[in-house]
C-alpha cells in the first residue's frame, strides 16, 4: 500500500516538468503553430533560471527568469513564422537545436569560469525547491503524502493548467484564440487582432516551457548544472498535447499517467521482466496509437487546431 | 456609398504592412541569402565577442580545423556523408509537403535492418553482404516511412506528428536490442552490441569508408529522380496541390506511398553506412541528431540537391571546426549547434524578402 502510494507521488512529481512543456505547447497550437522548439526553449529556460538562481540566491527570481528566457526564445520564433511567415517545422526544429546548443554551450563556459568546475545551486535556493511539509497536514496518512508532499513547481503546474482551461474555455480572449487557430481569416474578419494574439500566445507558451525547463535542472538533477538537461522532455511534452487532446485539463492527468510510465520500471515487481526500453518507448506508442484512433474517427474535438502548421497571410486567399 | 466612406477614413490603415512581390529573380534572391548567412556570422561574432573572446580567431580556428590535416579533412567528410544523404532522402517528401520528422527515425531503422545482416550473416561473401546491408537499410528506412504515409493517405493522419514520435520508438528499439536480444555477451560490463566483423564493414576508399561513393551516387540519383523523371514531376504537382494531381488522374496515394518509401529509404541507407562504415557496431547514438540537422540543411537548400551539398558541407565543417574550436579555446562544442541556429534564423528571416516586402503608409499612398 505505502508502495502504490509513493508510486502515485513519484509520478505526479515525474511528470511535472512533462505537463509544463505540455502547457506551454497546447497554448502555441491553439494560435495555429506548431512549435517543435519545446525543447530548445526548455533548455534555454533551464539554464536561465538556474545561472539567476545561483547568481541571486532567489527562486521566485530564478523563476521569472526561467520564464522570460523561454518567452524570450519563442519570440525568435514568432517573429519568424508569424511576421517572416517562415516554415513552422523547420523553424522549431531550429530552435530546438539552438536552445539545447545554446544552454550547454553558457553552461560548459560557466563551469569553465567556476573555481571547482562543478555548478550548483546555493543553499537557500535549494531549501525552498524542497518538497514542502506543512505542520499537521502532510502527515495524515495517505491524504498527507499524496496532496501535501511535493515540491512546489508541482502546485504551479497545477494551477498553471487549470488557469489556462479557464482562460481558454471561459474568456473571450481565450474563445478568439481559439478561433484564431481553426480559422485565421475569420478570426480577421471578426475583427480579432490575429497577429497580437499570435504573438502573445507563443510567447506566454514559451514561458511556461522555460519554467518546465527549470524543473529538469533544479529538481531532477538536484540544482546541479549538467549539459542537456532536458533529455528528451519536450519532446515527450509534445507527445503528451496529442495525447490530452489539446486540453489542459487533461494535460494534467495525462502528464501523471506519462509520469508514472516514467517511473514504471523502478516499481515493477522482479518477477515480470519486460525489457526497460518497452517502458520508455509507452508514451510514443501510446500518443502514436491516440494520433490514429482520432485521425479514424475524425474527433474534431480532440485534434489539433485545423490551421495549425500554416501560416497566415492576410492578402492570400 | 458615403456611410461607406465615413468609416474607411475613420479605420487608420497600419503603418506597415506586408504585401507579396513578384519573385525576385534568382541572382538577387542568392545575394539576399549571402547577405542572410554574413549578418548571421556577425550575430555570431557579436556573441563570442560579448563573451570575451575575439569572433575572427575563432571563425579562422574553426575553418582550419576541419582541414588542417588529412584527419581532419576525412573527419569533416565523415560527418558529411550521412548529414547529405538524409537531407536528400527528406527532400524527396518535402518536395510533396509531406512534413516527414521521422528522419532520425528512419535512419536508425536503416542502421537496425543492415546490422542484423552484419551480426548474423557476416560469413556470407562480401559484395554479397554489403548489397544485402545497404538493401536492408533502404528497407528498414523506407517501411519506418511508408508507415505514417499509409495512415497518412488513409485516415488523414498528422504525419508531423507520426514522424515525430516513431523516432522515438526507433530510438527505444535499439536500447531494446541492446539490452535483450542483441547484447553481445562478451562484453561483461555495460550492455552493448557487438562490433561488427571486418567483413561487414564498408570499405575504405582513399582513406575514408566507401560511404562517400554511396552518398554521391544517391545525389546524383536524387537529382536526376527530381528534375527528370515522370516520377519527381509527379511529386512536384502533388506538392503544390493534390487537387490538380488528381484532376490530372494521377494516382495520388500511390506517389504519397512510393515516395516516403523512397524518402525513408534514403535515409535508411545512410543508417546503414553509419553503422558499417563510422560506428562499427549498432548504438542507440547512430542518428545522433543527424535526422533533425538534415530537415533544416534541405531548408536551407530549398530543396535543391546542388544547394543542399553545399549548405551540408558548410555545416560539416562548423560541426568538425567547433571540436578544435573546444580544445583551442575551452569553448564548448555546442557553438556549432548555436552558430547552425542562428545562421538558421537569418536566412528563415530572409526567405520572406525573397517572397514579401514591407510597404510603409506613406509609400503605399504614393503608390496608389
């Protein structure tokens, strides 16, 4: 029993940086664009937050830098598919390429100016990233470790997504940006400031990919810098948008479900031996087989934006 | 009529705005992108001077460094080899507006079908085993293609986002192979698969493996597939509009299907040729983000395999320079990755020059 319960917090935990780049993404998709950057801006974010969260000792700063850093790197891509009109696809993989470059290349410089050459967070940041334990609550059986047990990114995540359902399903800014992804030209028509909105969607998007990043290198790796820390996340966040159905709130709990797919194979009993590489290829299979059933049932609900990919161009049509 | 004109004088018309222009003609539109990959490497340059170090040392260091030494000039055609060849093969389904991402995928798809050929059938001659390998590769690379585009012309299914994620099953197939079936139970330590034997190895030829004659051949093949034939006709029109394709009663699920296993094919055998001729041996590196360079080098090279080759060769030696660059400097290797992104983002910037221009207000009335 303490075993499943520590298996249900190990995964909501592990699939929390998953869920931030998720989000991130969702937003970026819902304006039509397909940012397969998640990575490079969750890198970028990574090493943003953890060179303020060194140089400050402060972790709301190192999360607002982590932010701005990942909205900084989206607007490189906003800038160009969204005004230059340029390749969606290309556009992110570059990105991608640039941020993972870009933060090894600032942290390998870094270490290389360090007197130990190791990085590492100070003590003070590192305490208030620890998972919180409030008096009284987090000690009640079962409710404790599972509700009041984990480190705070988990929290923001949460409200983070919740958040953004509320924005993009309850606000009429919310219902033009998702017109604005179905539709671009009638989202003109109406009077929507589609290029705006374009731009302040990716970027918030990107944002909150940076905060994702932050996660990999303050919690996964323990506040100590490595080259490449992101290791592959964003592209699982990516997997996780299908998978969720461009839904936040179904972000949420799918980001547990790939986050316990991640831990799987730590807690899987000895006697069933399946080989460990079946465990952390599940997400994709698994998003492979969701990009398929909806594609057959033709869900409009449940796919991706109809203009996502394209770019607009007011005078084309 | 006046309502009417009551309200276009009250909406302002936007500063600037955007129009599209007739094309630029070809000189023009090379000398913008020149002028892209020059303000690139200053960007660049602006960088490595910010962070105290002086920009031209560096360029020069990086330049010399991929052909300072016969080594050196092999390695740089080593990372050439596969760097071309799967642009090319990617060519092929961006051509049609097949978004193929699986690149890295089909290449590591490629590199798992030729070894298992090298592992369990190296007694056979070796003309034989070497065709067998390259077949296998092409195979291997092709179904990982042909897979999305049958979902793809069926169900209308994102091949984006299919490409995507099957090279990240391929990818766990080999830690598969590696850690179960394939794990060479001579090596006591880490899991890991076998080297292959000499005989499953590609030749080498003038010092580098025999992957240089392959990666030729298929440029030549690609172009003359592109520009000649029915078939590289066939996917142009399919590119700029199925409709028309169809109206001209082509069979448009057949190209889509025939091309991606071509497509996939390609960058199977380049997996192939990574595997017998660079690493020896199968590893879950053998892609090594080979795929995903290669979609922006066959960007870059608007598609053209002339241009692509170039642009390839230029990021090879910024890959190959940026090692010396690490050991000279104590820069990290990873300025190659970023002066590749930002050299990127400039010509991706300047493309829409090529397409679109901004008109300013003013202009725009006195146009009118």
């Amino acid at each position: 029993m303490s075993m499943l319960i520590k298996f249900i917090a190990v995964s909501i935990a592990s699939g929390t940086p998953i869920l931030f780049g998720t989000l991130g993404e969702i937003i970026t998709e819902k304006v039509g664009h397909l940012n397969l950057g998640v990575e490079g801006m969750m890198a970028i974010g990574a090493c943003a937050g953890f060179m303020v969260g060194m140089s400050t000792d402060s972790f709301l700063l190192a999360l607002l830098a982590a932010f701005a850093a990942g909205a900084f790197a989206a607007l490189i891509y906003a800038v160009l598919t969204v005004t230059f009109m340029a390749n969606q696809n290309v556009t992110g993989l570059t990105l991608t390429i640039f941020g993972v470059g870009f933060a090894n290349f600032c942290g390998y410089y870094a270490i290389g100016k360090s007197e130990s050459g190791t990085l590492k967070l100070p003590e003070n940041i590192t305490a208030q990233m620890r998972n919180i334990n409030i008096e009284g609550l987090s000690d009640i059986p079962v409710i404790g470790p599972l509700l009041f047990s984990y480190n705070p990114f988990v929290y923001i995540g949460i409200v983070t997504a919740l958040l953004l359902w509320f924005y993009l399903r309850r606000t009429k800014t919310g219902l033009n940006t998702r017109a604005i992804g179905e539709n671009p030209a009638a989202a003109d028509a109406a009077g929507i400031k589609v290029t705006k909105w374009k731009y302040i969607n990716i970027c918030l998007g990107g944002g909150i990919c940076g905060i994702g990043g932050a996660y990999t290198i303050m919690i996964i790796n323990k506040g100590v810098w490595i080259s490449d820390c992101v290791g592959g996340l964003g592209w699982i966040a990516v997997a996780l948008v299908i998978f969720a159905g461009w839904s936040p709130v179904k972000a949420i709990f799918g980001s547990f479900i790939f986050g316990a797919l991640r831990q799987l194979k730590y807690y899987v009993p000895a006697a069933i031996t399946i080989p460990g590489a079946f465990y952390d290829m599940l997400p994709y299979l698994i998003t492979t087989i969701v990009l398929i059933a909806t594609s057959i049932r033709t869900s409009r609900e449940k796919s991706q934006p109809e203009a996502c990919g394209t770019n607009y161009f007011r005078e084309e049509r | 009529m006046s309502v009417e004109m009551k309200r276009t004088k009250k909406s302002k018309e936007p500063l600037i705005r955007t129009v599209k222009r007739t094309e630029l003609s070809g000189q023009k539109a090379v000398l913008l992108r020149i002028a892209a990959l020059l303000a690139a490497l200053v960007a660049g340059g602006i960088f490595i001077l910010a962070i105290g170090y002086n920009p031209v040392l560096v360029y020069k260091t990086m330049i010399s460094g991929a052909f300072r030494s016969k080594l050196a000039f092999q390695g740089t055609v080593k990372v050439l080899i596969p760097l071309l060849i799967t642009s090319l093969g990617v060519t092929l389904a961006f051509k049609m507006k097949f978004w193929n991402i699986g690149a890295e995928g089909q290449l590591i798809m490629g590199a798992v079908f030729a070894s298992y050929f090298a592992l369990f059938h190296d007694t056979l001659p070796h003309w034989i085993l070497m065709i067998l390998m390259v077949l296998g590769g092409m195979l291997g690379g092709g179904l990982m293609g042909l897979l999305p585009a049958y979902f793809k012309s069926k169900f209308n299914t994102n091949e984006t986002l299919f490409t995507l994620m099957l090279n990240y099953i391929a990818l766990n197939f080999v830690v598969y192979l590696r850690e179960g079936p394939w794990r060479d139970p001579n090596s006591p330590g880490y899991a890991k698969i076998a080297r292959f034997s000499k005989n499953a190895q590609l030749d080498k030829v003038f010092g580098i493996h025999a992957g240089w004659i392959i990666a030729i051949v298929i440029l030549i093949f690609v172009s003359i597939y592109l520009y000649v034939t029915k078939r590289g006709y066939e996917i142009s029109v399919v590119g700029e509009s199925q409709a028309t394709a169809k109206y001209a009663g082509m069979n448009v699920k057949k190209i889509v299907l025939r091309t991606m296993f071509l497509s996939g094919g390609i960058c199977g055998i380049a997996g192939m040729i990574e595997a017998s001729g660079s690493a020896v041996t199968l590893t879950s590196g053998i892609a090594g983000g080979v795929g995903f360079t290669a979609i922006i080098v066959a960007w870059l090279g608007g598609l053209n395999p002339f241009y692509i080759f170039i642009v390839a060769s230029l990021f090879s030696i910024m890959e190959k320079g940026s090692s010396v660059v690490e050991s000279t400097f104590g820069l990290s290797g990873a300025c190659a990755d970023v002066l590749q992104g930002i050299i990127l983002f400039f010509v991706l910037g300047c493309e829409f020059f090529v397409r679109y221009q901004f008109v300013t207000r003013k202009e725009r009335g006195a146009r009118a």
